[in-house]
C-alpha cells in the first residue's frame, strides 16, 4: 500500500443537453444521467446510485480482505444496498444506507466468526466512514451444505 494521502482524480465532461460522461486514467468512461427520482431517464448510473454503490463495494472489498486476513472461509458474498435521500431542514442529502449482506460460508465455518467478520468489515470500510449518512447492516450468514458421497 501506498503512504497516505491518496489522491484519485476523475473527469467530469458535461453538455448543456444529454449524458455526462465520467472517467479516471486507466478506466473507462461511464455515462451518468440524472436519475428518474429528479427526472431524468433511469437508466443510466447517476451520482446518487454511484455513491450507494460505492458503499456496497467498499463494504464488499474490506469484507474480502477482513476474511482473508481472518482465515474465514467463504464462497460468495451479495450485499444489496439502499440510500435514502431525504430532505431535512431545507437540505437534501443521504441520511441512510441499508446494507443488506448475504454471504454463503464454506462447510463447518463457524457461523459467529463469519458474522464478526461482515460487522467488522461493515465497521471499517472507509466510505461509509466518510458518509454523515448512517449504515446499518444486516448481515445473514449461510452455510454451503458439504458434498456427501
């Protein structure tokens, strides 16, 4: 890892009518679009759903990291999230994200330390740190049956 701080750069290129397109070196573009809650078509990434999206992937990869480090064996991890946008005193911000984690373990995992381990990851992943929104968890742990012969 890198020494602290980091930087990361991103281009916003916008028209007075149409999509924006976003981009990082080395990545490639997205096309983002205001989305239908503030009409706009809905079917494009916006800066609402990336920043929700942000989170579950944040979550997602230090879960990932967490478990490597914990020795937790695991075969698949789908973590659902929901923003809530409100309007509060004239200001409209997220004020909630719900996360929503499923993770399948592998035979004889114990079901506790898989759960320590997504609260932990829920705990430390730097962006919902970042947020003034609150994250909940919500974490289910399901144990891969073993193959019988």
């Amino acid at each position: 890892m890198q020494n602290f701080p980091h930087h990361y750069a991103v281009t916003a290129a916008a028209w007075p009518e149409g999509d924006v397109q976003i981009g990082a070196e080395g990545l490639p573009t997205l096309t983002t679009a205001t989305p239908r809650e503030f009409d706009g078509p809905g079917d494009r990434w916006s800066p609402e759903t990336l920043l929700v999206a942000a989170v579950a992937d944040c979550f997602a990869l230090t879960f990932r990291g967490i478990a490597r480090r914990s020795k937790l064996s695991w075969t698949s991890l789908e973590c659902d999230a929901t923003g809530t946008l409100d309007r509060i005193d004239g200001v409209t911000r997220f004020t909630h994200v719900h996360l929503h984690a499923n993770l399948i373990a592998s035979p004889g995992t114990s079901v506790e330390l898989a759960t320590r381990v997504l609260q932990k990851a829920e705990d430390r992943c730097l962006v919902s740190r970042s947020l003034t929104a609150s994250v909940h968890l919500e974490p289910r742990v399901t144990i891969q049956p073993g193959c019988y012969t």
